[in-house]
C-alpha cells in the first residue's frame, strides 16, 4: 500500500519542522505539511492561556484545556480528510500525551497507510536549540525530549543530535512506499 501520511514525533526543538522541509524536498511526489505549531499559530488569542486553551508554563511546561482538545481533534479529523481526498501528508506533532496522543491518530487516521517517525534528540542539544530559537520557554525542550516517546511505538527512528535534517528525511523517504 502507498504512503499516505508520514507522521513525525518529537519534543519541541527535537528537528521535526526542519525534517518535514527536507521530506518535501526529496520526495517525488508533492507532500502537504502540518505542524501542531500552526495550529497554536491559528488559536484565537482567547484559547492561549489558562481558560481552556493551550498555555505554556515559564517553566516549559504545556497544559492543554478542553477548548484546544476540542479544536485539536477537529484539525486532525480534517488532515485525515486531507490525505483520503488524495493529498499525502507530513504531520509534525508532538505527543504530549504519549501513547494516548498517539491513539487519537490513530482512530483520526483509520484506514489509511502512515509511517509513524520518532524523532529523537539529546536533550541538552534540544534545549541549545530552543535557547538559540529564542521563541520557546526555556525547558520545554528538554522536558519533553523523553516522554513524548514513552509508550509511543514507530515504524522509523531518527536522531538529530548529531544528523541532519536532510540525512533525516532521506532516511524516512526510504521507507515510504
């Protein structure tokens, strides 16, 4: 069966978003890409915060609300849309629900060929990253390099600690069929 959706899991600064750029760019096919960051982008500025959105801890904590769960859902019901309209998608999520996370994909994606990806990094390369980014609060890298992954089965690791993100994406492109 033909890829339909490759879906990269990573903490924040882990090198998803420079994968799924570099997986455009070597896959013959046109891939389309959706990140959880754009959906946090598209919030509406009531949902960021306590009152049940998404808020982000100065300590780099995450804590969700119905509100962003509510939104969160209807957003991967319409990727999966997407890719059963005929579109092949990159998916760029961080699961901070672990295994959880992963299930709700998996019901939203049910019937559809995916490549599940870990994307892995050391947490002190991830949090030299995030500090660098300068867009993200400082520990929510490191926080999250290992429990997003807990309980999480893939297809396909990679580790950007020390790869690039094209060696990467050639690596996942490799296993898409």
């Amino acid at each position: 069966m033909t890829t339909q959706v490759i879906l990269l899991n990573g903490g924040s600064s882990a090198g998803k978003s420079g994968i799924v750029r570099c997986l455009q760019a070597v896959l013959p096919e046109p891939w389309l890409a959706f990140g959880i960051d754009a959906l946090v982008d598209a919030l509406p500025p009531r949902l960021r915060g306590a009152d049940g959105g998404i808020e982000f801890a100065d300590d780099g904590g995450v804590h969700v609300g119905a509100g962003f769960q509510a939104l969160e859902a209807a957003w991967r019901e319409g990727v999966a849309a997407t890719a059963r309209a005929g579109a092949r998608i990159v998916v760029d999520d961080v699961f901070l629900g672990g295994p959880a996370s992963q299930q709700r994909w998996r019901k939203a994606l049910a019937g559809l060929t995916v490549l599940w990806v870990g994307v892995r990094c050391d947490p002190e390369v991830a949090a030299a990253r995030e500090l660098a980014r300068g867009d993200r609060p400082r520990g929510m890298a490191a926080a999250q390099a290992e429990p997003v992954h807990r309980g999480v089965t893939y297809d396909l690791e990679v580790d950007t600690t020390h790869t690039e993100s094209l060696a990467c994406a050639r690596t996942i492109a490799a296993h898409v069929v």
